[in-house]
C-alpha cells in the first residue's frame, strides 16, 4: 500500500507515493531516475550511495524512505550550481586527481560535505572519520583526502 | 623534453567532472525502453548431478518473460579460453558459481522472486577442492573429456643448467610459499544490456576492459546460436572498475544475449554485491616451491620454480597467467640459468582469472621473500644483494627480453635513502625495515597475434579535435593521457580535444585495456596519428600563407609563421578552406601502432615487450609481539615509469595499486571453504579503508624510453607487484619470522613467534 510523502530534496519541496518498503535510494534512483546517487553493495558497507540528511551523511540503501518525512534531503545532483558550477569539494576532486572510475565519488563526496558543512577546516583525523564508511579500489583514499584538505585550506 | 605544454603536466582527468556530479552513466544507470531485468540462479552445490530442474512457478509469475535453463542454450555453445564453459550448465554443476537458470522479467524485485520459485533437485558428489588432490592419480576427473585435472597448458621455461649452477652455488635459499585468492572489488558491479534489432545483430552495452576481443567472443557465439553474418556492436558505458575483472567474457553476457533473443526485448543483468563476489573470477592462488643460489659475492647463480594454480572449475584467460609469471622468473635480477614449471589444476573451486598484475605478484612474493633468505645465508645486506644483481639498460635476459631503458637500481637507491635504511636494517627490536623490486612489461605485451591499436583523428570546421581510439578509459586515465599528447603534438588546448573511446561501431580496434599497454600503445598510435593530422593542416595552412611548411608552427590552436608571427591563421578557419573549397578535403587522419615486439617462441623466449616496468617498494612496519599486529609505518613506492605524461594521474595508479597490495599482504582473503564462498560481503572481506592507509610517498623515476611516447612506459599494474614481499620482508626484520603464506595475518605472525620461541627452549 502506497502512502503519500512530502520531504525536502535539493532544496526543492518534492511529494511522491511511496511503498514503505522502499528504500530512499529506491526512489532516488528508480522512481525519480536520479542516478548520481550509486548502489554499491546496498547493506550499508561502501557507503556509495551516501546522501545528506538535515546535515547527517547517511547511507540511503539502509534508510527506509517514510523516514524522509518532513526532512532535507541533498544528493550529488544538488551539489552544482544552477549556473552549471561546480560545488568546491567538487571542483577539488576534479583538481586534485582523486576521481578515477569515480563510482565511490558521489558518496565520497557527499560525506565530505556533510563534514565541511559542519567544520570548514576539519584535521586529517576528522577527515578520515568522514570518509571511513566509504569504499575506494581505485584511489588508495590518498588525493580523496587531498582533495578534502585543500577545501578546508590544509594545503 | 624542454618547453612541453600538456605532456608531464598534472592536468585533471577529463572525465572527472562528469563523475563528480554524478552525471556519468554505469551500466547500474542504464536503462532503455521496454528493457527487462535478468536475474541469475546458482548452484546450490560445488559438485552435483540435476537431477531435476523445474522452472514451471518461475515462468507462470506475472511480470517473467522468459526462463532460459542449459536445455536452452543452442547447439552446446560454450565460452573461455579452452571453450570448457557453457554459459548455462545442465547435467551436472562444478562451483558453486555454476549458472543453471535464468529469468528475465519486467522489474528486477520479479526476476529476484522468479529464480527463487525454480525447483532443483540435486545429487551431491564428492568434491576436489585442493589442487594437490586433484593432480593425484585416481582423482576424479572434473570434465570427464579429459585425461587429468591438470590443464594441457605447457608453462615451462628453461635456461641453462640449473642443477650444474646448484651444485657451483655457495648458498642456497629454499622454500614454499603460498598465495591467496583475492578479488578486485569494483566498487561498479558486474553488468550488461544485450539488444537485439529486427535483423538479429546485436548491441551490448557492457563494462568490459577488451570490447574489441568481445565483439569477436560475441559474434562467435550467435554463430554457434545459428545467426550467421550478423553484427555485433559492444558499447562500453562508464566503467566502475576493472583491475582485469573484465578481460574476458563471462556468462552473465551471454545469458543476458540469449535472454534478449528469447524475449526480443533489451535484456539488462546486473550483478548485486553478493553475486560480485561469488560469481567474478578471483587472483589464482598459488603453490610456489622456489630455490634459489648465489656464489660467494652474492652474484646470482640459478632460480628454480615449480608452482601449481588452482584454476577452478572452468578456464578463462587467467589461466595464462605462468606465462607472465615468467617475466619476473626470469628476468628480474640477473640470473643466468634458470627452472620453471607451472600446472594449472581444475577443483571445485571458483574459477580464477586477471587481476592487476597477471600473475607476477604471487611470483614476486616468492622470488623476493627467497632473495631476502638467500641474502640471509649468504650474510649479505638484501640491499647488497639486489645492487649486485639489479638489471641494466643493454642487458638481454634469458628469455631473450632486450632491455633498453631501466631504472631499477635508480628505484633501490629512493627506497634506500628515504627509508633510512642503513639506520634502520637488523636492528630486531620490533620494528624493521624490507623492499623488493619488480619488472613488469612497460611496453606492451604480445600475448595475441596483434598488439595493436588504432586512432583517427578529425578536425571540424571550428577547429576542435576528435581523437577516436580504440583504447579504453577504466578510470586510468588513459583518455586524459591521449588528449595530453594530441594536445602536444598539435598545439592545441586540452579543451579543444574530444576522446572517443566506447563504441565498436566508431572506434578502431584495440587489443583491450591489460599489460599496462594503454599509454604506451595508445599514445603512441595517438602520437602517429596527431603527427598525420598536423601534416595535412600545416600544408593547407602553408598555401594560405604562402610559407613553407617547415616555417610554420601551431600552439593554442593557431598556425603561424616562425618568421613572423603577424603571418597567421587560426586552425577553424583552415577547415574552413579545407571544406569551402571546389574540389575541398575532409581532415582525418589514422593509425594504427603495432609496437615492435615478439610473440614467444616454442620455448618461452621473445621480446614480449618493447620496454620494461621496473620497481621497488621499501617499507618500515612496526610488529606488536602480544598481537601479531602488523603496522606499516613508512611506505616508498618507488617506480621506473620512462616518462610520466601527467605526475597526478600517475601517483594514483601508484598510491591505488600499492594499497591494493597492501590488502593483499595484510588482510584480503576470499575464504573458499570446501566450495562454498564463507566472506562474499564487505562486512567480512577486508578491503582496505581510508583506516588502512599507510603513510606513502610515491616516488617517480624517469628513465626515458626512446620507444615510448614522450618517453612514457607502464604503469597501471606495477603498484601491487612488490609491496606483499616487501611487507613480508620488513616483518622479518622486525621479529625475525618469515611469514610464507599469504595475507599476513596477526594469528600467523603470533604463531610464527611462537615457534620461534618454542625453538629457543
């Protein structure tokens, strides 16, 4: 039985009929066709489909979507400007060479917004406890944290 | 190399952006109209007789539109490089991993719930799950076509005579060592979309590192199918990861293709994670027995190798993996004679294939754990021992490898000094330092008849560039690599460059994305086909301005005379000409770069490659003798690349390869038991996190290979070649055991200490 909802999502009001089973990355990608946000494990342990819920990095595969009630939800896609550019943690992984297939990049970088949002110039400590729920084969995690710190004014 | 604009710059990857928005298309965002879901049933059993398959609930749920069991695969088509595989298996399963049905259905959740309501009834019988079992006389047979388990593959190189050297040695080292199975862990899983349009030729989006080798794999199969003279078109989406997963072609594509001619619709089958782990094929682990001699300088006299692979149930590409074991068997370090035998053995187990590296880091853990205890008995420092024997530019190996450019003894002098090591070596308190080195193929590698690849490259008429390749881009880099170099040699911006890189109808051929080939022979086809181009604008643009084309010159896409600037005219507008003229021209230019290299003779020699990779890693760690806990405390990666295109992209090959090797040495085991797959989740496979990460400094050397372009080698698989040797060597100098089977593991270190103790009582 689908039940009516009503959430924030990229600073937009949105209202969808959703099946309480679902999960919010369920609907992310498969009823609102917003793939930025990826699946890939979908119990919570690559942390590739994080999203940012009232300023909390969360993984959407685990969050059952009726608790996006009421709530702001940010994905990749709301990250960029309207004007086409790019958010500055964004722009830093692009410069600092930490995006390679970038299939972790999206939750990656979504973590490291939830923690920029909340400390502008976050200690290497911080950063690594950011990232730590985020999987990476590609990168060795090495220009990821790069990429953080030079937001933050570390380099 | 003065005055270079793009090439050695640390320029961001093109398709950074696009990824970082979340804007890039994997094969899990794929969707095309009235496209169907496939889902997969596995075998319950590693060894077992169907004895009855009902697929009748499956097919009557609403929503399924086709369940396809071995009956339905046509004409007793199988797949892989000994075709010992069909893409659906009836009779009798051999894994686990064993595909016996499959559904394609309107939604995924139906096609999951389908496979689910397939009835199986089994008999089980006896498994061989251990390579040495399976090689005995008497064991039973897996496929039972067969003479023996043991793969009719023949790895054996010889040189010299070994049993002479033995005997002349002052010293020798010898011992087992084993290796693991580990797998890449993309964190894109597995997938494609098969299609077919009204005349039965086929599209198939796809993940795949080879999409030309694919396209023919493809076509062979809807040959055996009974579609004759049809086309098949592989369209590469944005790849989430390969590390070698897809050089081959598997099952899934082919139940996906036979789901979509069944059902005449677009067929998508993704792999969930669980299904990554079971059903992608793993490093092989291997059974080294390794010896090997010096004389009383600590000169190399012989090194001999037996190993056996368990290959699994089935034989795909990786089961020639010896044959790149051979590289460092016989050419890294100086060694005159020389043993190698390899046998790859059918179990029950998961069949193995590439992973980055191809077989030379389960080589390279025994040849430079077995240096180490060599320079032990020997009483030589192992840096010592390495210098003396160290490669150099000139030499030719036994296996007949001309080696031009070679920075190895560059790369153990970075470990030597960054690690501090004089200061630090046989101190045996705890902490303890280790290195090893590595070859790898830095020029190509000849392993099929061409090792080739092909670019065209066309200007339109507002002066921007497409570079077509055959190469493919797996998150390496390599279009970001192409464009620099295009960018270089035409004098035009990165910008102004458009890589087209995923498409068999566009794109010329290519021998696929493996051996660390793809700046070496893509670049250099690119190169060629930069300078073709350059040619033509540069003789249009010479009867425009009435110079000789010797006195013109491009940069920031402009063409001017070197004699004097004001005489000039921007590259749009001569297109323009090109194209506005009676009689006019397109520009486009191609070329195709076969490097110069061999394919082995009978006896394994040839130049396999026109350059080589080398390498050392050096490593400090830290041993907890209450824990056995293993901390790395410094990390040199220090790596011969001949010339890096851009520093950024290289350091993360680098930084990325050499924390998969740490995996590798500390942590990272697929737990096989009897069979069964017991950790196939992130939960309980420990792929490194950002915890994980040691302290690295990515140390570049450039050693200028003539045949490179801009002088640039390999690099994609080096980073992981050394490290788990290296590990294993540091560890011994901080306790004092030698850990022989892979990962190392606390419980295996404080076992070891142990009986280390134990012996002192």
């Amino acid at each position: 039985m689908k039940k009516e909802i009503t959430f924030t999502l990229n600073n937009e009001k949105i209202n969808i009929e959703a099946d309480p089973k679902w999960t919010l990355l369920y609907v992310l990608r498969e009823v609102l066709e917003m793939t930025g946000t990826k699946e890939g494990c979908g119990y919570g342990e690559c942390g590739a489909c994080t999203v940012i819920i009232d300023g909390q990095a969360v993984n959407s595969c685990l969050y059952p979507v009726m608790e996006a009630e009421g709530r702001s939800i940010v994905t990749i896609e709301g990250l960029m400007a309207k004007n086409g550019e790019l958010d500055p943690i964004q722009k830093a992984f692009v410069d600092e060479g930490a995006v390679q297939c970038g299939f972790c990049i999206p939750g990656m970088i979504m973590s490291a917004k939830a923690l920029l949002d909340r400390k502008p110039k976050p200690t290497d400590e911080e950063i690594k406890e950011s990232i730590e729920g985020n999987l990476c084969r590609c990168t060795g995690y090495v220009k990821i944290i790069d990429a953080i710190k030079s937001v933050g004014g570390g380099r | 190399m003065e005055g270079l604009k793009y090439v050695g710059k640390r320029i961001p990857k093109k398709d950074a952006p696009l990824k970082a928005t979340g804007q890039a298309v994997y094969i899990q965002d794929l969707k095309l109209p009235g496209m169907l879901y496939g889902k997969i049933l596995y075998s319950k059993y590693p060894h077992a007789k169907i004895l009855r398959l009902d697929v009748s609930k499956a097919a009557a749920l609403p929503g399924v539109r086709a369940v396809l069991t071995g009956a339905d695969v046509p004409n007793n088509f199988k797949f892989g490089f000994l075709k010992d595989n069909p893409p659906l298996k009836s009779g009798k399963v051999l894994s686990t991993r064993d595909e016996i049905a499959a559904v394609a259905a309107i939604t995924q959740e139906i096609a999951d719930e389908a496979v689910d309501l397939i009835e199986v009834e089994y008999e089980e019988l006896p498994g061989i799950f251990d390579p040495i079992e399976a090689m005995k006389e008497g064991a039973a047979l897996l496929h039972e076509e067969t003479k023996s388990n043991v793969l009719k593959l023949p790895w054996k190189f010889v040189n010299g005579d070994v049993e002479a050297a033995k005997k002349e040695s002052a010293f020798i080292a010898e011992d087992s060592y084993t290796t693991q199975w580990v797998t890449h862990c993309c964190l894109g899983t597995s997938g494609c979309v098969a299609s077919f349009d009204v005349s039965n030729n086929l599209t198939i989006y796809s993940n795949t590192q080879i999409p030309s080798l694919a396209q023919n794999d493809f076509l062979e199969a809807l040959k055996v199918f009974g579609l004759k003279n049809k086309r098949v078109r592989v369209i590469q989406n944005t790849i989430g990861g390969g590390f070698g997963s897809k050089l081959d072609t598997y099952a899934y594509e082919y139940i996906a293709i036979l789901l979509a001619l069944r059902t005449r619709k677009p067929v998508k089958v993704v792999f969930s994670r669980e299904e990554e782990f079971l059903a992608t094929s793993p490093r092989q682990p291997t059974i080294t027995r390794i010896s090997q001699g010096c004389d009383g300088n600590g000169k190399l006299t012989f090194r001999e190798i037996e190993m056996v692979l368990d290959n699994g149930a089935y034989t795909s590409w990786g089961a020639t993996t010896p044959s790149v074991m051979m590289v460092p068997i016989s050419s890294l370090y100086k060694v005159p004679n020389i043993k190698y035998t390899a046998k790859c053995v059918y179990t029950n187990n998961t069949y193995s294939q590439a992973f980055r590296g191809y077989g030379n880091p389960q080589a390279t853990f025994a040849i430079e754990s077995c240096l180490d205890e060599l320079a032990i008995k020997a009483g030589i420092d192992p840096v010592e021992i390495r210098r003396i024997n160290a490669n150099e530019p000139g030499e030719v190996t036994p296996q007949n490898f001309r080696i031009t450019s070679c920075g190895l003894k560059d790369c153990i002098e970075e470990v030597v000094n960054r690690l501090d090591w004089k200061n630090k070596h046989g101190k045996r308190n705890g902490r303890g330092v280790g290195m090893a080195s590595l070859i790898h193929v830095g020029g190509a590698a000849r392993v099929y008849k061409s090792d080739g690849c092909g670019t065209i490259i066309k200007v339109d008429d507002n002066g921007k560039v497409d570079v077509i390749t055959g190469s493919s881009e797996i998150g390496q880099g390599s279009e970001t690599i192409i464009a620099q170099i295009v960018a270089e040699v035409l004098g035009v911006g990165m910008d102004d460059i458009n890589v087209i890189n995923n498409d068999t109808d566009v794109c010329p051929w290519d021998v696929g994305v493996h051996a660390s080939r793809t700046t070496f022979v893509a670049g250099n086809s690119a190169l060629g086909a930069a300078e073709k181009i350059k040619a033509q604008i540069m003789e249009i643009a010479a009867k425009n301005l009435g110079e000789p084309v010797e006195a013109l010159d491009m940069q920031d896409g402009v063409i001017f005379s070197k004699n004097d600037r004001e005489k000039n005219i921007p590259l749009a507008k001569v297109l323009r000409k090109a194209h506005y003229t009676l009689g006019g021209r397109m520009l486009v230019a191609e070329n195709f770069y076969d490097p110069p290299n061999e394919n082995f003779d009978q006896t394994f020699r040839g130049n396999l490659s026109v350059a080589y990779a080398y390498g050392t890693h050096g490593v400090e760690v830290e041993v907890d003798r209450e824990t056995g806990q293993v901390k790395i405390l410094n990390y040199i990666a220090a790596h011969d690349v001949g010339k890096a295109i851009n520093p950024m992209l290289l350091e993360g090959q680098i930084y990325g390869g050499g924390l998969q090797g740490v995996g590798y040495a500390l942590g990272e085991r697929m737990i096989w038991d009897r069979g069964y797959l017991k950790n196939g989740n992130f939960l309980d496979y420990k792929m490194p996190t950002v915890r994980d990460i040691p302290p690295v400094q990515a140390v570049i050397v450039e050693s200028d290979e003539q045949a490179g372009p801009f002088g640039a080698k390999g690099i994609g698989e080096p980073g992981l070649v050394p490290t788990a040797p290296a590990i294993a060597n540091a560890v011994y100098d901080a306790v004092g055991v030698r850990i022989k089977d892979l990962p190392i593991t606390p419980e295996k270190v404080l076992r070891a200490l142990k009986e280390k103790e134990g012996q002192k009582v």
